[in-house]
C-alpha cells in the first residue's frame, strides 16, 4: 500500500507548529516528526490588528525552514492553516500574499466555524474513547489564545457551537494593568469573564444536561495536563484541586515548574480559569484531555478527503443537525422545510449533467433550504433581508465563511432579483465563479420553495428527465395545485436563463 507523507502546519497566537505524518489506509496515520516555534503573533494582532514587518520576516523564516525539513522528510503533500491571529488582521490579505511570494507556501486563513471542526475531527478519530465519552451529555471545549469555543453534543451529534472572545492572551492583554493591583488574580479573570458565561448558560444550556467536557487547546493546554494520558478521565475533584494549586503560584514558580517560559507561564491562570467556570456552569462530573492538536484535524481531514482513511462518524450530518437547530431557534417551519428539502434535492440530483456542481455544493443547497425562512422570526416583510443577515451573523460549524456567504446570498435570492458579477476575462475569477453557484443554487431553491407555497405539501414527489436542451419536470400530486403552478411562471425564466434549457414542468398523470 503507498504510504503518502503529509504535512499539517498551524500558525497559531504563541507558536509556529508544523507535524509529518505518513498516511495509509492501513496504518491510518503516524506523526513521524513535530517542530515548532514560539512566535507572538496574537500580542500585535490582538493589540493593534497588523503584523510588524520584523515579525512577518520572521515568519517567512520559520516557513522556509519548514520547507527544508519537509524536503528532508519527503513531504508529498502539506497544508498551512492560520487561526484567530491571522483572523483578526485588519490586512490579512497582503500578509498572506507576501508569504506566498517569499516562500512558495500558501497559507489557508480558516474560519472560526472550520478551525474547530478541525480541532472536533481530531477528536472524533479516536473513536473508541470518542464513543464512550459521549454516551452522556457532552460539551468540547476548545480554549485557545484568542478564543473559546464551545460546541455541545446531543444524540451523538454536534448540535450547536458558539463562539466567545475569552482567549487566555486576549484576557492576558486586557487585565494586564488592572493585574497588578490586585493578589487574586483568578477572581478578577472570574469577574472578567461572568457576564459573558452568564449569557451563554441562558441562552445555550436551557434544556441541556452536560456531564462531560472535552478539552482541546494548544501546546499550553498539553502542558497543563502532561501527566495525562489520552485515556485518562479527570474527575472535578481533581480538577479543582491542580486549579488551587495553580492559581497560587506565581509566574516564575509555573514556568520552572513546567519548564516554559514566563511569558507563556503568564496564561496558565488564565486558562485555568476559563476551563473551571465552564466545569462549573455545566456542572459536569468530569474532563478528558485528548492531547490532539489542529494539525491532528488537520491531516485527519486530508486523509479523508483523499480516501485513505474512512470515519465510522458522520461529518456532515453534524453541519446539517447543526443548521437545524438555527431554523428551528427562528421557529422556522418544520413541514414546509421537509417538502421544500425533498424537491430541492430531486431537482438537483435530477439536473446533473447541466449543473456541473458536486456533493459540497449539494449539502450547500440543503442549508440554504433550511434556513431559507429563518428572517420571518424578525421581520415578516424583509424575510430576504433579515435571513440574510441572520446566517451572517451566526457561525455553521463546518463551514467556511466564503460558504456561509454563498447561503446567505441564495436565501437572499430566493424572492430578490439576482444580480450578476461581471467577468471581463475570459477565464472567471474565484468571485465570478461564487456568483454562478448562488445563481443555480437559487434557481433551484426558488422553484422548490414555490412547488410548496402553500406550506401543504401537496407535491409528494418530482421527477426531471433532461433531452437535448429540454428539461421535463413531472410533479406527483393528488390535490389541487394550480396555486403553485400559477406561482411557478415568473421562477421559470431565471431557472432557464441559469441553466440554458428550456423548462417543461407537468403534472404526474392519474393512473
């Protein structure tokens, strides 16, 4: 079996990582070696939104020997991914286009919602300790220098996932002054930090009964918990007792003790704090620390990709339970969404051939679907408009941002007129190309969402049958729909200007 050798680079806040893996389908994957370099990316990012020009040089250092290495190691494929420092650049663009230029390496800028799926398919690798864990209520939580993410599991999927800026650097940063007048620094940290933990526990944790927490991190979580194997369960007992014995401590004390530099020493309170208000709030019983990274995710997701690797665990239904729970928090309507669903997947699976978009593009239009009527819950009048902004606002675990656009913009076009990108060269720009795939996307989404105007579901089932350059649709119904037939003419127009066919639909003949 060829053994392909991958690697998996994070530019994170506080160091530069980089770990080679050989992959198979039998061995699934081995890490055959890991480097990294300390570099405070998040100190100016977070601060002022740039990167010096010393500090981008040093980058450029760091990936050129990277480079070298990979070489050495054989390296095939690799992949370089930028977190939350690179995010919150005011210019990331330009930053990224240099280190291309320097180095050859072109650096991914991954989405909040794709970083900690990434972070999530790492986990979900070790599937037996995944499974067991999981059997009780299950919160992950992903602390990381910028961020917190916190995704909660129900019935074996990841349900929801939300977002909160109490990062253990951004916190360092904020307190940095404030920390001197005071000698309890970890209730400052839990003062800091209440009003934001108090709003998530309202309005996530209703009806939610969380047991466990899973917690990833970055090298500084490993260091807090390097006595523990992947296997190992910390109960909140002993939680609490290495959270006392931490927060006592000065910096210089955890650094020795740790062998890290003070500097990184200085995030150990923080962190711990965030961990401990979390435990608290869901009131769980215990914590497992898998001791994966990003770079885990990283080439666990090219593995799968590739085919050399296959999950027992079903990814994408995550996304799809996930967006669920968001037209439903919008009380969007269960029926309607059901029907629309069904006839918007037989269009598109019926229209292959002219479509030319693939299985992405497909989970793509079911979110669409679902979240289609989320904008009525504030505004009955600018449904487009408000779902728009809705799904904008709102992160879809899995998801890229540039896709979440693509949603929000067919949602947005499913009752506005479309308007075109215009390409000026004969090839079309990644833009141009976007524009194309909302436009079939609404296309489609508009015909499936008029078939059930009436929220009855009165088209059971829908065939297409394509012949030269004619598209015959037949609607299976036993009930009156001339309603929907008569809504259905001004849709068919853009359907044939997208696709360039012409458009026949018909009703299923009663046998």
């Amino acid at each position: 079996m060829p053994m392909t050798t991958f690697a998996a680079i994070d530019i994170g806040s506080y160091e530069i990582c980089m770990t080679i893996f050989e992959l198979s389908k039998k061995s699934v994957f081995r890490v055959v070696n890991d480097v990294n370099y300390p570099i405070e990316l998040g100190r100016e990012s977070y601060s002022v939104g740039r990167l010096s020009m010393e500090t981008v040089d040093k980058v450029c250092e760091i990936l050129l020997d990277f480079k070298r290495i990979m070489k050495e190691f054989g390296v095939s494929e690799f992949r370089a991914c930028a977190t939350s420092a690179f995010r919150e650049l005011n210019n990331p663009v330009v930053v990224v286009e240099q280190i291309y230029v320097r180095t050859g390496i072109r650096v991914k800028i991954l989405s909040n919602a794709e970083q900690h799926f990434l972070g999530y398919k790492s986990i979900a690798a070790m599937e037996n300790n995944f499974k067991k864990v999981i059997q009780k209520g299950t919160a992950i939580l992903d602390v990381g220098s910028g961020s917190v993410q916190v995704s909660l599991f129900d019935n074996d999927a990841l349900v929801s996932t939300q977002n909160l800026k109490l990062g253990s650097m951004r916190i360092r940063e904020r307190l940095r002054e404030l920390e001197k007048t005071t000698h309890h620094y970890d209730q400052l940290i839990s003062d800091f930090i209440r009003n934001d933990l108090g709003s998530f526990q309202r309005l996530q944790l209703k009806d939610r009964d969380i047991r466990n927490v899973i917690l990833l991190g970055d090298f500084l979580t490993d260091t807090i918990f390097q006595d523990e194997r992947v296997d190992d369960i910390i109960t909140k007992t002993e939680f609490i007792s290495r959270y006392n014995e931490a927060v006592s401590k000065s910096e210089h004390e955890l650094a020795r003790e740790m062998n890290i530099d003070p500097e990184y020493a200085s995030l150990i309170v923080p962190t711990m704090v965030v961990i401990k208000s979390f435990i608290d709030i869901f009131n769980a019983e215990s914590l497992w620390v898998p001791g994966v990274s990003l770079n885990d995710g990283i080439a666990y997701d090219f593995a799968e990709k590739n085919k050399l690797i296959k999950s027992n665990h079903d990814f994408e239904n995550d996304i799809l339970v996930a967006s669920r729970n968001i037209a439903k928090r919008y009380s969007s309507g269960k029926n309607h969404i059901q029907g629309t669903t069904k006839l918007a997947l037989a269009m598109f699976d019926g229209i292959k051939k002219i479509h030319g978009m693939g299985p992405r593009e497909r989970l793509l239009l079911q979110i669409a679907v679902l979240l289609h009527d989320c904008g009525k819950y504030i505004s009955i009048e600018d449904v487009a408009g408000c779902s728009y902004n809705i799904i904008m606002a709102t992160e879809i675990i899995g998801l890229s941002t540039a896709e979440r656009r693509i949603i929000a913009d067919v949602v947005r076009y499913n009752n506005t007129q479309f308007v075109f990108s215009r390409a000026y060269e004969s090839e079309m720009e990644p833009e141009e190309m976007r524009s194309l795939i909302v436009a079939k996307l609404a296309a489609i989404l508009r015909l499936a969402n008029a078939m059930d105007r009436s929220h009855y579901q009165k088209v059971k089932g829908l065939k297409a049958a394509l012949k030269d350059r004619e598209l015959v649709m037949v609607m299976d119904s036993d009930e009156d729909i001339s309603f929907e037939l008569g809504l259905l003419k001004d849709k068919v127009a853009f359907f044939e200007e997208v696709f360039g066919i012409r458009l026949v639909i018909r009703r299923k003949r009663k046998s």
